[in-house]
C-alpha cells in the first residue's frame, strides 16, 4: 500500500494572482482542499516539503493528510500546476476523502522475471501499451504499484488486464474491455531479416533448360543483324 504523507499548512488570508505571487516568493504554494459537500479550504504549503514528497514518485497515489492548524485533514492529490520554465509545482488541488472512500487512482506498472521469459531471452523486446493502470480501490489500499511477471512469454504473446492479479479489493477502472496492457515483439533486426527472407522466396526461378524471358529475343535480333 502506499504511504501516508503529512504536510502542514496554513491558511491563504488572501485570494489572487498578486497573492499567490507573494506566497512562491516566500517559497510557499497555494493549494485548495474540496470535495464531500463542504467549503473550500484555501490553503498555502511548504514548497520544499511538497517538492520532496512528488519527488518519491507516488505522490498522486498516496493519502495526503492536511495539517491545518492542527486538524487534520484526510485528502488525494488530485492536480499538480507547474510553471512552464522553472517546473516548480505551482498550485495544488486536494480532494477531501473519507478513511474508506473509494477512490480512482493511476498506479504504475512493474514488470518482473524478464530472465524468465524465453522471448525476451531470444532478443525480443518488451513494449509496455500502457505504463500505469487506471484503478478503483480503498483510499485506505492504494497499491504503490501493480506487479506483471513475464515467466513464460514468448515472442508474440500478449498481457491482457484479465491476466494482471490485482490486490484484493482493487479493480480497473475500465471493465468494458479485456485491454492489453503489454506486448513481446520481435526486435528490428529479426523483423529485417524476415522480411529479407521474404523478399528472397519471391525471386523468380529458371528451371533447368528453360531460357530466361527475354533472352531468346535478344538472340535473335542479334542473329539477323
């Protein structure tokens, strides 16, 4: 499961574009804290502390607890706004959640035993279709991440969600269709040669006594001159 996080913050006195401006110059980043039929709450954080946490790379995964003023308050990260030169993170929406609420979280993908696939061992390539899942679950059970082994893949096989084990509790978010989530393919160079092989077989042959189409013409142009 992932961790829970706790990031202090403090109340926005006020609302803005000049304020917001003064509060990244103090090295602060507004957020705001909705959801559950309640008011907003606007709020400022510390920018070197959230920066750390986005840093680990499961952030938007993980439940966030809002110290403010010493309550807490239980939330997902829900957007993140970076600045477009700097890529300091900029403004933060948090939704607020229930200890049991279900919630819909992206969790990455994790690919194990590739020495335990023969394709993969005979120079095949892994092609990831898609490298995070879109995934219901206990806010209070968020996976950190969802495992794929590959034992036993051979060039050409695919993993289809039906194939993925999930945590209990945990389901995809599409259950419209079995999507694949992962391919074996064929390196280039083994495609280049099949083709190449290809290519050969479709050659013309001359079978033996045969002359080639074209040539007796020749001939005999050349005999009556």
């Amino acid at each position: 499961m992932s961790d829970q996080l706790t990031l202090p913050a403090e109340a926005r006195d006020r609302a803005g574009k000049g304020a917001s401006r003064a509060l990244r110059r103090d090295g602060r980043v507004p957020a705001v804290v909705y959801g559950e039929k309640k008011e907003p709450l606007s709020i400022h954080v510390e920018e070197k502390l959230l920066t750390k946490m986005l840093h680990t790379g499961h952030f938007m995964n993980s439940v966030v607890m809002i110290d403010l003023s010493g309550k807490p308050h239980r939330t997902l990260p829900k957007a993140v706004d970076f600045h477009p030169v700097t890529s300091r993170p900029i403004h933060v929406d948090f939704l607020r959640i229930g200890e049991h609420t279900k919630v819909h979280v992206a969790v990455p993908l994790r690919f194990d035993n590739e020495e335990a696939s023969p394709g993969l061992k005979r120079g095949g390539v892994l092609n990831a279709v898609v490298h995070e899942l879109e995934l219901v679950c206990d806010a209070a059970k968020i996976p950190n991440e969802i495992h794929v082994p590959l034992d036993g893949l051979e060039i050409g096989d695919s993993i289809h969600i039906s194939q993925v084990k999930l945590p209990e509790g945990v389901t995809a978010a599409n259950q419209d269709e079995d999507f694949t989530v992962a391919t074996i393919v064929a390196p280039s160079a083994m495609k280049a040669e099949e083709e190449e092989t290809a290519a050969a077989g479709e050659v013309p042959t001359v079978e033996e006594g045969e002359e080639p189409e074209g040539e007796g013409e020749t001939q005999g142009e050349g005999g009556g001159e």
